[in-house]
C-alpha cells in the first residue's frame, strides 16, 4: 500500500466514522436512556436522505435543505414517539422492538410508494463537486466538508453533553433514569427531546450519507446495521463508544476492501467478533 | 378436558394430513407450497420458542443454525451423497460444533447483549458465506440434487416432501412439549423468572443456557436441512440478519413461551406476505409493518394473547347487547 | 435491567396455554385464513378461459430497480399494439434481485396465478435459480436480462430462453475493440458475483488471448455503496491502464462512476467500460455527467437509426408520452414481440407449452434491435456495439460503434460447458 492510498483510506474511515457517530449516538442513547430499541433508527436516517432529497430539487439550496430536512424528520420522530413509542416506557424491550420493527418496514415500504424503487442523486452546488489535492492526494470537496461539518457537529454534541443542563441530565439518564426523575426532573419530557434530537441527528447523517451516495429505498438496513455495528463494538448507553466504535467501523470499511481482496464486508464483522470475543459487552459499555 | 384438547390437536393433524390430497381439486397446488413453507419454519420455531420464549434468551441469529443446516447438505447432496438423512445427520453434527462454540461465546451475555451479539454473529455468518468463494460467494450453492429417503424414492416431489416435513414437524413438536414439561424445562422457565435464584438452588445456569441455546439450534439446522430438499438451491443470504428478525417476529406475532404461538406466528406470517403481496402489489410490506404495529399497540402478547383475553360470552354479550340497543333505537 | 417491586425481571408472561385458550387460538387463527385465504384462491380456479396469463418477476426493488419497471411497460406495449391486446393478462411480482424471492415468486405466478408464459428476473444468478426450478416442472421462461452464460450451456434448458444477451456476448466482442481503440492495458472491475466475475473473466481471457495484459483487478460486492477504498487500487496499478472494464449495473454503476469522477480519476484520464448496457438512459439521467465519455457494450441502442426502431420509438412516445426512450424498455418491448410472434405460430394458444417451446427454438422476429434470430442453444444472436456516453444538446446519447453479431458458443472447452440442445458454429 502506498502513502497516498494510506492517506486516502485514512481520510476516507474518518470521515464516514465521523457521520455514523450522529448515527449511532442517537440509537445508543436512546436506548441507554429510555430503554427503547429503536429498530426504525434506520429509516429515520433515510427518511432524511429523501426528504433531503426533495428539498433540494425544489429549492436548488443545499443549506436550506440541511436544515430543513432534519427539522421535518425530527418533527416525525416526535410525533412517533408521543404516540407509539411512549407507551412502552418501563415494559419488555420485546415490544419496542416490534414496534419499531413494524415502523421501519412501514418507512421503508413508504419511500419506495413515494418516490420509487430507482436510486437517486443528491445534486451538489457547484463548489462542492470535484476534488482537491491534499499533498498529493486527491480527495473530494465534497467528503471533505462532511468531514469537517460531522466533526464539528460531534464536537458540540460532546460539548453539549458535558457542559450544558439538559446534557447532565441526560448522562444522568444514561446511569440511573430513577435517580434523574427522583431529582424532580419530568422524564417524559427527557424522553420526548432526546427522540426528537435523535431523529434530527439522524436525518442530518441522512442527508450528508445520501450525497456522498445514491438513495434507494432499502438503505434504512445499511443504517440500523451500522447503529448495531457500532453499538456492540463500542458499547450501549455511552457517547465515547458511540465516537470510538463509529471510527472503528468507518477505519474498518475503509481498510478493508484492501486488507482482504474479495473480503471487504468481512473485515467489518471480524473485527467486530474480535471485540465480542474480548469484551462481550463492547468497549465503554456502560451498564 | 384434556380429551378435548387431544381432540381438537388430532383433528388439526388430520385437516393437515388431509390437505394435499383434495388441493388440486378445492384449490391451487400453491398452497401445498406455503404450508411446506410453515412447516419448515415451525421446525426452527419451536426451537427458537424454547431458548427465546421459556429461557428468555431472544436470539437475532437463529438464522446460523439454518443458514448452517443449508449449507451442508447442500454440500453433502452435491459431492458426497444424496441420502437425505445423510444431509440432516452431517447438518446436525457441524451445527452441534457451532452452536458449541457460539454458545460458549454469547452466553455471557444476556437479554440486550445477547441480542447484539447472536445479531453480530449472524451477519458475520452471512458476510462470509458471501464472500467464501469456495462455498459459491453471493450466488450460493446452486444446481443441487434432490435428496433420496431410501435409494430409490427421490424427495423431489413436493407431495411426499410435504408429509416428510410434517412428520418431521409432529415429532420436532412432540420432543419440544417433552422438553417443556420435563423438569429441564421448569428450570428454564426459571432461569427466565429469577436467575440468581435458580443459581441458588444450585443449579448451573451457564451450562443449562448453553445445553438449550444448543438444543434450539439443532431444530433449527433441521429445518435448514428440509429446506434444501425443497428449493435446490442456497443462498448466503439465508444467513442474513433479516431472516434472523423475521423469526423473531414470527414468534413475537404468536405469542412467545407458548410452542403453539410461534407455530401460528409462522403461519400467520406466511400467510399474511402471500395474500397481501397479492392484494397490494406494492404496499404490501407497509400493511404488514402497520399490523405489526397494531398488534404491539393492541395485542402485545400476540396471537395467543388475544385468545386470553376474549371470552366467547364476553363477545357474544356485547353483540346482544348491541342488538338490542339497535332494535330498541329502531322501535322508537 | 427493570425489575417489578417483587425484584423479578419483568417479561412477558409465558403461562402454559390452558386448553380454552389453546382451542380459542386455533379458532380464532383458523377462521380468519380460511376467510381470507379459501375465497381468494377459489376466485383463481375457473374453467380455462381464452385468456392469455403473463407473468413478469422482476426487480421492482434493489439493486436493479431502475429496470424492472421499464421492461414491464415496454412488454405490455408490445402486448397491446397486437392482436392479443383484450386477451392478454399480466402479472407482475418484485424479486428483490434475490435469488429465492425470484423463485417463489416464480412457483406463485405459475401455481396461483397460473400464468402460461414467465418472464423473468435481471439478475444472472437469479435467472439461473428460476430455470433450475422451472425446468424439471416443464414451464417456460424467457429471460430479457439474466446474464449468465451457463443458461445456454450446460445449465442449457429446452424451456428457457434468453432473449437478451449472456455474459460471453457481453465481454468477448469489446476485447479487439478495446486493443485496436484504446491499448493493451486494462484495469479488471465488477461486481463480485457470478455475472460481474464472469464478464470479467471472458474478457480476459479472450484480451490476453491477442496479446493484452491486464494491469489490476479488484471485484467489491453487489450493492456496495462506497468506492473509495477500492479507487485507489487503480491508481496505484503497476502501470496506468488504458482503460477499466467490468460490469457495475444500476445503483452500483450510478455510485461508481460518480465517485470515479469524485476522486479525480476521469480528470487523469482513466476511462470506465460497463458492460451490460449498464448507461442506461434512466441511470444517466441520475449520474449527471459523470458518466460522459465512457463506454459501455450492449445490443441495442436508443435512438437508433434503423425502421424497427423508429416503428417502436414512436409507439412509446404515443403510448407513454415524456418517458424516456430506455434500454429496459426496448428489451421489455423485445421480449413481447418475440412472444407475440410466438403465439401467432401456436394459433393463439397459451396452453400449448410444448408448442411454444418449438417454436422459440427456432424463432426470428424484429426487433427495436433488428433482426434477432435465436441459436441452438436457445441463446439469441444479436448485433453487438461499444456505445460511447456523450452528450448531445443537454441529452444524453450513446454513439455506437457495430462490433459484430454474436451469439454465445458453448463446448466442452468453455468455462459453461456444452448445451445439450445444441451449441451454434459462431
């Protein structure tokens, strides 16, 4: 392997690490805090792919449609939550789990009725399209915002979770969700603005993950498959595993394909099966 | 009372005994063919039910087993011989080496975690399998000959590999009930209610975990194993983390810990993708996901869950009732 | 882990089922299939009426989904400018570009709806799932897509047949083209199953044969979304190839190509050669300019200049006004031709399998592409082209280039054997 393909792989692993930490934060938090096993974590994430999508064909703006975008899908996941997801709080994971099961089937199949079973694109603006040279590398404009923009994004989330309130309260969450509403804190409201932000982080994954790519209706599987990925590499209910396994798993992608001619896919899950074997319960596991 | 319940059992056996025989004439051959399809599910199922429904343990990768099953008599049916009892023996032997092994590997674990890692495990299976060129990569093992019960007699046909799969059903279901009765069976639904307890009691939980996670495996390798004999050919994606959820929620939609539960589950869902991809061409998976969801809201134990919940009076009362009030509506 | 004020786990009760309870779910489960289920198959069995039954099991979803579609309107325009157009009945199922959906949705159309005639799924490893089950039951497939060569050799079946093209006609014919065109190195890609790796075999063989060489291969799997990794690899070949062959169709085709430009490869010069007509006007539509100056081979080309052609481009614009003219669609319109010609010779008669299957072995029709004649070993001769992306006027278009006629040979000395119907002598 030469130095440049190193750089690019390297450069590559980060990047998409960096998006499927928004991913994956939201699917370990809002299981490690509500106990809910969000199984339509997926489609929300290409539900904001779509809608993205759509956005941008009507208004050519790509900002508009980033910001958007999240906001309509966290508006969806609030709604989901108010009226499905809550009534499961404290009961068997079983039903959350069928529950969302059934919801991302009904996402899945929905985008394929709305927008048909053909892939798109995500058009770019123009000063996105094209790639500069990195000391010798070449590297798309495009990849290297979304690196730049996720780790910005993971930054504040980081920030947010240590410094502010509502950050407190929710790492509280993630210990002792008892102890939190014995403080006096409404935890249903906890509950209700962490769905919601997840969904918006999600959707925002969504619409940067399907302009790197094509859309298609069945990529909701890609997604709920990484969230799990990571979550067992790195551990339920803690931001730093979702952050270290996300990387880990975007490293593995990149590296892979080159490790084993013909194995790529299977670089990620031996990988994963190496962790399993030495910490069962993934790295930062936090219970 | 149990003589009732022996009854309605026999009588259900015999309906299904009977079917293929008047299929052609009442309605299509297809449906030997869904039922076929339930059949070899249901196999897997009761294992599933056990580790899943009375040991508490919900595993997202029963598909190992199965995928396992498939893939070896795929192999034995091709290159060594086609005894079909060769295939399920040489299935069952690499699936009591790997649930071994995985056993020992998941089941330190338990509920969430365990989820996670049968998960992980499962799509593991499925990304070498295709990737494995040796064993057919993406395309899988294709051009498979029919097994033979006795040299001679070809299980190829579907009729006789309906009744095959249904005696194999019969005693899958007779072993499970054993099982669940016996007294290894009380401790796994005590393992579900109160681990430590049981492991005050004295018992070694760990090794009764892996004894059941193994014994449900060995279901379902079997019905790997007939599903070959059905379809001849095996893809990798019979290992596929997807086909592992759909167990799950064939079990989840019948009612779980119940033995029959799944077995309707499997049933009803077979069913369900047949008539509904059918009426809704292209909204079928919608309609199935919004049931899904209805039952959870509505019914979230399942199918047998309902059937604890109403009562023939109770329903035949409301209905009086009603009609009465209409009637009453009416005179004024 | 929640626990109730007992301290036992909570979960869902598991009570052994009393026998009330047991018989209530039989009831309950039994009463609502045969309400739904007993009716529904009644209303299917009816006396045979003049009816002709269609089946199409295609990719409605996935990888491919950009197809099926298409094929499906091109086939019920063929339908309806015949005379067949108040008897015919389709029946269309997604297979997902999965193997055993593709053959349960096969037993379906043929058992339930019982259709009389199948056409089947895009992807080769499909094709050759539906025609292993099909075969011993004697019902018929014809196949519009479906690479794979082993169909037409010793996977060959009297009851299948492949209208479109094999993987040997698809690769083969490019090698000379790409020598005398662009150089003698190339740079092997595709999709890892068998198609992709068999096009890219045949090709390699047939290319180092008249004194190629091959610089690099890699193959990723099918749907993988992200290129990156593997981009690289051509970059740092042991010598800059002259150009990159191998088959990406669909979604994988759109994402490859766009990042091939995105990393800077089409800027340096590196060119990509599909296969399988995979610059589809629809996948052009979604990849942008990507894809422009690039090569893929196929037999057919939209907006060709020949009568057959115009006759059917004008029927699409009429009977689908602002849909694209597109491969798929000519293919869909192709295979309905081809059946409708097929049907002439049987008098009209959809049961008479035997006939039809007679017939087919020996067919000739006109197509959108020409003249298509089918060969010995139910694998049709069609002419063959390197068609070249470019972009005409703010359309996309494909500038062909007439590399021959090919059908697939077959023989002991090939990779798919010898097809026991016979093999053709070209």
């Amino acid at each position: 392997m030469t130095f440049s393909t190193v750089m690019v792989n390297l450069l590559y692993g980060i990047t998409i690490g960096s998006a499927y930490t928004l991913i994956a934060f939201g699917f370990t938090i809002i299981f490690g805090v509500m106990g809910v096993l969000n199984f339509a974590h997926g489609g929300f994430v290409m539900l904001g792919a779509y809608v993205g999508f759509t956005i941008i064909k009507l208004t050519k703006n790509f900002w508009i449609s980033l910001f958007l975008a999240p906001l309509g899908i966290a508006l969806l996941g609030g709604i989901v939550e108010k009226f499905l997801v809550s009534r499961f709080y404290g009961k068997d994971i079983h039903f959350t789990l069928f529950l969302t099961f059934g919801l991302s089937m009904v996402f899945s199949n929905a985008v394929l009725l709305i927008w048909g079973g053909v892939p798109q694109s995500i058009q770019l603006p123009y000063y996105f399209k094209g790639f500069i040279n990195l000391f010798g590398i070449y590297y798309p404009k495009f990849r290297l915002f979304v690196l730049v923009f996720c780790c910005l994004l993971v930054s504040s989330l980081w920030i947010f979770l240590t410094r502010s309130r509502w950050g407190s309260v929710i790492r509280a969450g993630l210990f002792d969700i008892e102890t939190v509403e014995a403080f006096g804190i409404d935890i249903y409201r906890v509950f209700s603005f962490l769905f919601i932000f997840c969904s918006g982080m999600a959707a925002v994954a969504g619409v940067i993950i399907g302009a790197m790519r094509s859309i298609n209706p069945v990529m909701d599987l890609d997604f709920i498959l990484v969230a799990l990925s990571v979550v067992v590499i790195g551990g339920l209910g803690s931001f730093k595993g979702a952050l270290i396994g996300s990387l880990i798993l975007g490293l593995a992608e990149a590296f892979g394909a080159q490790a084993i001619p013909g194995f790529a896919k299977f670089t990620t899950w031996a990988i994963m099966v190496a962790v399993i074997l030495l910490r069962p319960k993934g790295l930062f596991s936090e219970r | 009372m149990v003589a009732l319940r022996k009854f309605v059992e026999v009588g259900f056996l015999l309906l299904l005994v009977l079917l293929p025989l008047g299929s052609a004439h009442l309605f299509s051959d297809f449906y030997i063919v869904l039922f076929l399809r339930i059949f070899i599910f249901g196999i897997l199922m009761l294992g599933f039910d056990l580790l899943a429904g009375y040991c508490g343990l919900t595993s997202f990768g029963h598909a190992m087993f199965f995928g396992t099953g498939a893939y070896v008599a795929a192999i034995t049916w091709k290159y060594l011989n086609n005894s079909v009892w060769l295939g399920i023996l040489l299935g069952l032997g690499l699936n009591t080496i790997a649930g071994y092994i995985l056993a020992l590997l998941c089941v330190r674990t338990r509920t969430i975690y365990f989820v996670f890692l049968t998960l992980a495990f499962s799509q593991f299976f499925y990304v070498a399998a295709d990737s494995w060129r040796l064993i057919g990569g993406t395309d899988g093992i294709t051009g498979i000959p029919s097994p033979t019960l006795i040299p001679g007699i070809s299980l190829g046909h579907r009729t006789g590999l309906y009744y095959f799969s249904l005696a194999f059903l019969v005693v899958a279901y007779w072993i499970a009930r054993r099982i669940v009765n016996s007294h290894f069976g009380r401790v796994l639904k005590g393992i579900h209610e109160n681990e430590e307890r049981i492991k005050f009691l004295g018992y070694n939980a760990s090794l009764i975990i892996r004894r059941v996670f193994l014994i449900s495996g060995l279901f379902g390798s079997v019905a790997g194993t007939l599903m070959v004999c059905f379809q001849p050919f095996v893809p990798p994606t019979y290992y596929h983390v997807s086909l592992s959820g759909s167990f799950v929620i064939m079990a989840l939609l019948g009612g779980m810990g119940t033995l029959v539960g799944p077995l309707l589950g499997t049933a009803i869902i077979i069913f369900m993708d047949d008539l509904l991809s059918t009426w809704f061409k292209e909204s079928w998976m919608l309609c199935l996901g919004g049931i899904y969801i209805l039952c959870v809201l509505y019914s979230p134990e399942g199918v047998t869950g309902i059937a604890k919940h109403i009562s023939v009076t109770g329903v035949l009362t409301k209905l009086s009732n009603g009609l009465t009030k209409g009637l009453n509506l009416t005179k004024n | 882990m929640k626990r109730n004020n007992n301290g036992s786990k909570r979960g869902l009760r598991k009570n052994l089922m009393n026998r009330r309870d047991f018989i209530k779910t039989i009831g309950i489960t039994g009463g609502a299939a045969l309400t739904l289920g007993i009716p529904g198959s009644f209303s299917l069995v009816r006396a045979a009426e003049p009816e002709i039954r269609i089946g199409h099991a295609t990719a409605l979803s996935g990888v491919f989904a950009v197809g099926g579609p298409l094929l499906d309107k091109g086939l019920r325009l063929a339908f309806s400018l015949s005379k067949y157009k108040d008897r015919v009945k389709f029946f269309l199922e997604d297979t997902q570009v999965k193997a055993e959906v593709a053959v349960q949705k096969a037993l379906k159309l043929y058992e339930k709806d019982k259709v009389h005639i199948l056409v089947g799924p895009i992807a080769g490893h499909e094709s050759a799932a539906v025609s292993a089950v099909l075969t011993p039951m004697k019902k018929l497939l014809v196949e519009a897509y479906g690479a794979n060569s082993y169909l037409v050799g010793k996977d060959c079946s009297p009851y299948t047949f492949m209208l479109g093209h094999t993987t040997y006609n698809l690769s083969v014919p490019m090698a000379p083209w790409f020598l005398k065109n662009l150089g003698n190195k190339v740079f092997l890609v595709g999709a890892d199953y068998r198609t992709g790796r068999d096009i890219a075999l045949f090709f390699r063989e047939a290319f180092e044969k008249i004194g190629g060489k091959v610089v690099g291969e890699f193959y990723s799997p099918l749907g993988t979304t992200e290129y990156a990794p593997y981009l690289s690899q051509i970059r740092n070949a042991k010598e800059k190839p002259n150009g990159c062959f191998g088959f990406y169709g669909g979604s994988d085709c759109i994402n490859f190509v766009r990042q091939f430009e995105e990393f800077g490869l089409k800027k340096d010069g590196y060119i990509y050669i599909s296969s399988i007509g995979a610059f589809s006007m629809n996948v052009l539509g979604a990849m942008g300019d990507a894809a422009v100056g690039f090569y893929d081979c196929f037999h057919t080309v939209p907006y060709m200049d020949i009568p057959q052609n115009k006759t059917f481009m004008a029927a699409w614009q009429k009977a689908y006004p602002g849909e694209m003219i597109d491969e798929f669609g000519i293919m869909g319109f192709d295979v309905g031709v081809c059946l409708v010609k097929a049907l002439d010779a049987v008098g009209g008669d959809p049961t008479n399998t035997e006939g039809l299957v007679s017939v087919l072995h020996k067919i000739e029709y006109e197509s959108p592409r020409g003249k298509i004649r089918m060969g010995p070993n139910n694998g049709t001769i069609v002419p063959m082209y390197a068609r070249k992306v470019v972009k005409k006027e703010r359309e996309f278009r494909h500038e062909a280039t007439f590399l021959g006629f090919f059908g697939t040979p077959c023989g002991p000395q090939y990779e798919w054997g010898e097809c026991k119907l016979g093999c053709p002598s070209t």
